[in-house]
C-alpha cells in the first residue's frame, strides 16, 4: 500500500506557545524528544474567542477550546465539511454540511439557508410501512465574495448562486449535461472587472459565465494539467480567488456584479479592477499541481508541480503574505509566492490538537482567527484514514478468483480452484450464488425467496464453508440485484421495469448486426412476435461479421451499424437483459434476504452488482417504473436501497462499479457515484480492464506499461473519490478480448503489470476476473505479515520478486496469448462489472417456484398502477 501518513492527537502544554512531543517531516509525523514548535497567537472574533477553534466533523460543529482540550459541540446530525467566514463585511459565518447551507452570526444561534436548494427524496421501511424523508442534495463546494453578500455553491449536477447571503438560491444550470461538479469560485470574469462564476468538471474542464441571465459557460482550462492521451484537463479540486491588497489596480475602481441581484460591488473602493484583478488559483485532484492565473486573460500558469503522476493539493487557503495553504496527504503545507512548498507545522499540529479533542469523530473542516482574518481548511480526511476501522478491517486484503457457481459445485473444479488459490498466493473467492439471469445457485430456506426464484444444481453452501474455513479462504456471495430475469417473469411481471408503451414487462431491444442474424441460442424465431419489435428473417447462408468498435472511457460501445438494407425498418432484437424496478422495496428485501442467507450459511461478505438502472436498449424511453414514489429519482431510489441493506446487514457489503466511474467523479449513465456510494458499503470493486477503456487511454510510450498505469492511477483515485472511507479492491482483467491493444500485448505479463498497478496504488486486495475459469495467466503472491501481497512472479519460476519486462512486444516472447490460443478465455465486449456471461451451464433438476400471479396482481399491472407490496409475514 502506498505509505500515508496518519495524524497523530498530538499533546500540546499551554505556554507562550505550545511544546509538542512530535516533529512533522515530508507529510510524515515522527517522534522526537527535542523539537518544539509555537503556535501563534489565536485572536477573537466572531462568537470565536482567542485560544479556540472550530472544528467540523461527520458528526457535527465543535468549538474546541485549545487552553484545556475540551469540546463544546454547537451543531449536532450533520457533518460540518467546510466552515467560510468572509473577509469583509458582518455576513457572519456559513458552513457547508450534510443539510445544506448553515448560518450564524454568533456560534449561538444557526439557521438553514437552503431555500431555493434542490431536495431528495428518500424511502425507509420501518415496521412494514413505507417512511420517507427529504434530504437537502449533497453540495460539493461553498465560496463567497470577500463581503459575504453573494454566495456560490454546487451539486454535483448544477451551479446554485445566492445575491442575498444565501436567503434564495437560483439554479445557474451546469457546463455539462455529464454530471460531476467538484467546485465553484466566484472571481472576475477573465480580463474585465465583471464577477463570475467558475466551476470545474471531472471531465469536461474548467468553465466561467458571467452572472446575467443570458450568459453562457466558457471554457477556460488554458494552461492546466492535461495527461498524456487525454482529451480534456485533469480535475480541478479547487478554486480560490485573492483579491489585490491596497495599492495594487485602479484605486478606486470596484468589481461590478452586472445581470445579479444585490449590491453591485464586492467590497471597499479599493479592492479589484481591471487590469490588475488579483490572483486565481487552482489545484488537482489527482496530481500535486497549483496553477494561477492574474486574470486578464484565460490563461493559467504553474506554480507549482512536484513532478510525480500522482498527488492530492486541496483546500486552497491563501495568506496575507501571499503565500498559499493547502491540504497535502499527511500534512497541511505552504506554498510561497516564489519557491517550494513546505510543511505548514503549525496547522498540521493545530488540526491534531483538535481531532484530539473530538475523539472519534473523524475532524472534516478547521477555522481560526490568524492575523486579524478567519482561516478556513477543510478536506481534513486527507490528514487521516479510518478505512480499516469496523467491519471494514475484516474485508481489507482479500485477493480472489471469481468463480461461477459451477466450478464449486462440480468437486473436481473445485479442488483445482482451491488449489490455485493456495499455489497464487490468494485467499478468497467471489462466488455467483445468483446469477446474471436472476437465478440462485442454492437451495433457499427463506419463504418469500423461494416463492419466486428458481435454481438448479445447487451449492452445497454449508460443506463449501466449512471447507473453505479450514482452508482460511474468505467468502464472497456475488448478487446481482437489479437486472434479474428471473424475478421480473414472477408473479406476472410484479416487480419487472414496465413497458408503457406496449403494457407489459420491459424487455431491452438492440439494433440488429449481420452477425447476430444467425439464430441466437435459445432464441425461437417462431415464437409469437413482441408487439411493435420487427422479427429477424432467416438468416444468410453465409453471415457476415460485424467488428464493433472498442469501447471509451465511458463504457460506451458503438454498434457498427446495422444490419438491415438500406431504406428498410430498423430490425430490433432483445439484447438479453430483463430488469426489476430498483423503486420496489420488495426487490430491496428479496437481494437482502438472499444476502442474509447468505451469511447465516456460512459465507463471510455480501457482493452486490448491477446496483443501477436499465442503460442499454434502444427502447429505453419506454421504460417506466410502477413502484416510484412521489418525489423519488433514480439516484434516492439506489441510495435508498443501499441505506437499506446497510442496516440490515452485520457483515462487510462490497458493491461492483464501472471503471469510469472509478476514475472520474462521475456516475455518468449509471448513478454509480462513488462519493455517495461510499457511505453505505465497506469495499468498492471497480472494473478498470484496459479491453474497456479506449484504447490508446494511457498508451503513451513505454506502452507495455499501460496496464500498470490503469490499475495504479485508477485505485488511488478511486479511493481519494471515495474520501478514503472505503477499501478499494478492483477486479483485474484475466482475460483476452480481441481489441488492439490486447491483440499486441496479452499474456501473463500484462496481467502481472495490472497487479503491480494494484500492489503499488492501494494493495488492500483484488479480484482476478475470466469467466471461464481459466486462471493460467494469473502470478504468483506472498503475503505479508500485515495481510498486504508481493508479486513474486508472472510465471512458473515463482521464487524471486518480479521484475517487470522490457518493451519487447510479447508476441515476440514465450507464452504469449495469441488470438487463436486464448480462445478458451475471451471474455464477452459487455461493460457492465463484471463482464457478462455466456449462458450458465445447463442445470440438472430445476425448481420452478410459483410465478402465476393472482387476479389481482394481472389487474393492477394492466392498469400501470403500483403492485401491493410485500406481506412481511414471508420472511419469517
């Protein structure tokens, strides 16, 4: 794992300054019997008297009194992630939180200021009955001018900006229709003394617009981080604008606030004007970068890079020296106005004496009056990890093969996987004990599970368990949840997505290719017609093929076009997936049930995929969802299911994600937002196989390397989007796919470079991935004592550490997977974590469970109205 330092609560005697029995070195504390540091002086204001600090956490707002260490909490049920006192003027103090925007003027009395602020709804069960409740969105980043008066903040899907200290909010829209937002300024338009807004985007960039109503987004990401092979800029993390001091532009010139509501300049006569417009600055996510810009033009230059590929510089602070403070893994750090940043002791000691004061509850935000102003950090998880704290120690360094549930059932498959386990140096498996389908591979006890599933050919849950816990291997039941054909046949389509425009379940169609013309297994070319979907003709005696195009960043793969004649009718067929309504609580308590069963058997971990809604169909616009309640979307009804399993489950709960959105802060088609996700769920396994990004992404030259740079920047990021509060465990691509790059590079070193990228980014686990069980081009492990791995080797020669490769082409070197010879291991161009499937193979006796529905049930889903919900007496 790489090495990150943790913030030690540190103990600090009062005196003129404060001794500290710890010396801070290059982000990392280290104890020292000699080195004493002063703090300086805390002076009064604002209701924060001298000698105090605010401190914000997950569990609310404290003043902490630094005389003594005690902690006086002012705001309670409601994590304090930033606190914003403005320079100028009596607008008091606003702090971002978990419900929205609070204000006070004197840290006695506080109020909301969200009206105008977009809402969620979400849904509960408690005792049987439905219960719902209205969260304010999450907002992403608070920012003022230096008065107070007009306030900016965002959700990751919209700007939202405030003329009145934060009374109303207007929607000022996004830059993007891809959602995302990371954070907001208000600053000068470039090269004019007009105030705008900027905002930045995973994806798409930087953008300004000026604050009339008719004003539009402009990009302006001139001169920041691009990486190699990227389109678009690297994320910003944050913005800070610092006006000139005293002296500097036109002396009596003032920003103007054109098209806004409120007080037409920012502050004193002196403050900005064109040219001399003060200074912007701007900071990376992902690598330790800080550019500025003097605003004249869209420029922005570097201050500073520390020349790795991989670095957080968050939380800009900018000093009245003109140096500049941010939040470094570790340490709080200073940048001058002209040099290297260094160690900002003091704020990395001040914010360990107030982590110290709140125990437990992990510190997000710091305020203290310096030099006569308010200095504000937040994004202090950076200083400290709770990853390993609860039932999340239990699931950290787990590295498994992925198995169908058909390599455990039959005993010879699964003594060879056993063994490969033992031989790989790997220590749990994630096992299907329901399949893509929606059928489960067990026998379950749980009435309403039984009454409507179907399996075959079952685990022996009980007798892998105990075989499996003699061998000390870890156990992970895969569930899919969502996309299940099984459940959306039962009870006459109860709990299917619905399709509107013909009435009956939805059923995802595609556009029909030359190679899929040949009858499809299992697919009956008699069978009666689905209304509205035109029917393949017989197909060609000589098909011919289709190349699809390699998929993107995003997951998005192109068809190649169609197969139909030109000036013919689109020819549809069902692309094979079948989905339940992620609104339906009784889908929520059917994947719980099957979870808890689960885990009452004998398995250690709880996998869910297919967490998201339908994407794929060229008839998505006819899906509908019978089972939305007033005032839900998509995004309250996954988050609502995940809080539901969440108190219902006593066992880490691991959830599968997209790559993309493992690599930006974007649930872009999916919902999969990460931020959020990781607030309900221990582990998230994101999907970065290089065969599904583009694929020159992150080629550049030495381009064998490009698996390692995939699984290394995508786990580091994916954790610091996650905020650190879960463990990251990818799968890793065992694999070959026929696109470009694998046809160059696959073998068993491309798959030990991905594991180099896991060991060397997070090394908290994994999870080889092929879907038909051959794990041939997989290396050898050794554990440490702490749990972590090494890789030894990407062959048989399994006794010295590896040592990665030349340049060398593999089809040059022995071994490699040619397209003919990995033809054993291909894995399907599906995106969706992991990859989809062939059919299961052919099950013995099958179980049929009652699926007819009553009377009642045809009516209801005729009529398009909401199906009764669950009777709870069938879960006893």
């Amino acid at each position: 794992m790489k090495s990150r330092s943790k913030l030690i609560s540190l103990t600090l005697v009062l005196a003129t300054g404060f001794a500290v029995a710890f010396a801070v070195t290059q982000g990392t504390v280290v104890p020292t019997s000699a080195a004493t540091v002063v703090l300086p002086p805390l002076e009064a204001g604002a209701g924060l008297e001298q000698g105090e600090v605010l401190a914000g956490s997950r569990q609310g707002l404290f003043k902490i009194s630094l005389k003594d260490g005690s902690a006086t909490q002012l705001v309670e049920n409601a994590e304090v992630r930033q606190i914003l006192r403005p320079s100028g003027g009596n607008s008091g103090w606003f702090f971002l939180t978990s419900r929205g925007i609070i204000h006070s003027n004197d840290l006695v009395t506080f109020d909301e200021r969200n009206k105008g602020l977009p809402f969620k709804t979400y849904k509960d069960i408690v005792d049987g009955a439905k219960v719902f409740h209205r969260e304010i969105m999450d907002l992403k980043d608070l920012k003022s001018d230096p008065s107070g008066e007009r306030l900016v903040t965002c959700t990751k899907d919209e700007v939202w900006y405030s003329a009145d200290a934060g009374l109303s909010w207007a929607n000022f829209g996004s830059p993007s229709t891809t959602t995302g937002l990371k954070c907001v300024a208000l600053a000068p338009y470039p090269g004019t003394n007009e105030l705008a807004i900027w905002a930045s985007h995973p994806i798409k960039g930087l953008y300004v617009r000026k604050l009339g109503a008719k004003a539009g987004w402009v990009s302006v990401s001139s001169g920041l981080y691009l990486m190699p092979t990227m389109r678009s800029i690297d994320e910003v993390a944050d913005l800070v604008w610092v006006p000139p001091r005293d002296g500097e532009g036109p002396a009596a010139s003032t920003v103007s606030a054109q098209g806004a509501k409120g007080p037409g300049t920012l502050s004193s006569s002196k403050l900005v004007g064109s040219p001399s417009a003060g200074r912007l600055w701007a900071s990376n996510s992902f690598q330790e970068k800080i550019f500025r810009s003097d605003l004249a033009g869209p420029e922005f230059t570097t201050a500073w890079d520390n020349g790795q590929d991989f670095g957080i510089a968050e939380s800009l602070a900018p000093l009245p020296d003109g140096s500049l403070r941010f939040v470094h893994e570790g340490a709080v750090m200073r940048l001058p106005a002209n040099g290297k940043p260094s160690e900002d002791i003091e704020a990395t000691n001040l914010a360990g004496q107030a982590q110290g004061a709140i125990a437990d509850s992990p510190l997000l935000s710091l305020a203290w009056n310096e030099e006569g102003k308010t200095t504000n950090l937040c994004e202090l998880w950076l200083l400290q990890s709770d990853r390993t704290k609860d039932i999340r120690h239990e699931a950290a360094n787990k590295n498994a093969l992925y198995l169908q549930a058909s390599s455990v059932v039959n005993p010879a498959r699964r003594a060879k996987n056993f063994g490969i386990l033992a031989d790989r140096g790997l220590n749990a498996f994630v096992i299907d004990l329901k399949d893509d389908n929606g059928r489960l591979r067990f026998e379950p006890k749980t009435p309403f599970v039984k009454s409507l599933t179907r399996f075959g050919n079952p685990i022996d849950i009980e007798g892998l368990a105990a075989e499996a816990r003699a061998k000390g291997v870890w156990l992970i039941a895969r569930i899919p949840v969502f996309k299940d054909e099984v459940m959306a046949k039962a009870a006459g389509g109860k709990y299917a997505v619905w399709d509107a425009k013909h009435n009956q379940p939805w059923i995802g169609l595609k556009m029909a290719k030359a190679s899929d013309l040949a009858p499809p297994s299992g697919f009956n070319l008699q069978q009666p017609p689905i209304p509205g979907v035109p029917q393949p003709p017989a197909a060609p005696a000589t098909p011919q093929t289709s190349t699809e195009a390699p998929p993107t960043a995003d997951g998005d793969s192109s068809t190649g076009g169609g197969a139909q004649d030109a000036g013919s009718p689109p020819l549809l067929l069902p692309n094979g997936e079948r989905w339940v309504d992620p609104y339906s609580e009784d889908v929520w308590t059917y994947n719980v049930a099957i979870a808890n069963e689960a885990l009452a058997r004998g398995f250690d971990e709880v996998q869910f995929d297919y967490i998201r809604f339908p994407t794929d169909g060229v008839n998505l616009d006819d899906a509908t969802y019978r089972w939305k309640d007033p005032g839900m979307d998509k995004e309250s009804a996954i988050t609502s299911f995940l809080a539901f399993a969440r108190e219902r489950i006593k066992a880490p709960i691991s959830i599968d994600i997209y790559g993309a959105n493992g690599w930006y802060r974007s649930g872009s088609r999916t919902g999969q937002d990460v931020e959020t996700l990781a607030r309900y769920v221990d582990v998230i396994c994101p999907m970065f196989y290089p065969s599904h990004f583009e694929q020159g992404f992150l080629a550049q030259a030495p381009a064998i390397d490009r698996p390692f740079r995939i699984y290394r920047l995508g786990t580091l990021r994916n954790a610091r989007i996650a905020r650190d509060r879960v463990i990251v465990r990818p799968y890793v691509q065992a694999f070959y796919m026929g696109v470009s790059y694998d046809k160059t590079w696959y073998n068993p070193d491309y798959v030990a470079r991905e594991v180099a990228g896991v060991i060397q980014g997070e090394n908290l686990g994994m999870t080889y991935w092929n879907n038909v069980d051959r794990y041939d081009d997989i290396p050898y492990l050794s554990r440490g004592a702490d749990g972590t791995v090494v890789l030894r080797s990407a062959s048989a020669e399994a006794g010295a550490p590896y040592a990665m490769k030349g340049t060398t082409s593999p089809k040059s070197q022995p071994g490699a997977a040619s397209p003919a010879s990995a033809a054993s291991s291909p894995a399907s161009a599906a995106t969706s974590p992991p990859p989809s499937k062939p059919p299961a193979a052919a099950a013995g006796s099958m179980t049929s469970a009652a699926t007819n529905a009553s009377a009642a049930t045809n009516a209801s889903a005729a009529a398009g109205q909401a199906p009764a919900p669950l009777d709870p007496s069938l879960l006893n």
